[in-house]
C-alpha cells in the first residue's frame, strides 16, 4: 500500500513540475510577444491642426 501511495505522489509532483514548466514557458513567449508591438501600430496618432493666431483668437472669443 505504501508504494502505491509513493507513486501516485511521485506521479503528483512530476506533473506539477511540467505544468508549472508549461505555464512558465507560455508566459515569457506572451511576453515576448507583447515586446514586440510597437506601439506606433497600437495607436493611430492623431494628426493636430495647426491655428492661426486669428482662429485661436476666434475660439477664445466666440467658444467655438
């Protein structure tokens, strides 16, 4: 009964060793991957109008 019991429990720690390896893996290749966006492609920049002086005026003046 007891080497049974030691076997199973052998069993037990093996598959946690290679699940944690598993999981342990997985995350650096996600984070490998996140590293390697560029966030230029993530964003659309906005593009900024320039005023004039009289339209900045405007907006100022009138809140529109």
């Amino acid at each position: 009964m007891k080497l049974r019991a030691q076997q199973i429990l052998n069993w037990l720690e093996n598959e946690k060793r290679k699940d944690s390896l598993e999981i342990k893996t997985s995350k650096e290749r996600l984070i490998k991957e996140l590293k390697s966006f560029n966030k230029e492609e993530l964003y659309e920049k906005t593009k900024e109008i320039k005023l004039t002086l009289w339209q900045r005026i405007k907006i100022v003046l009138l809140g529109n």
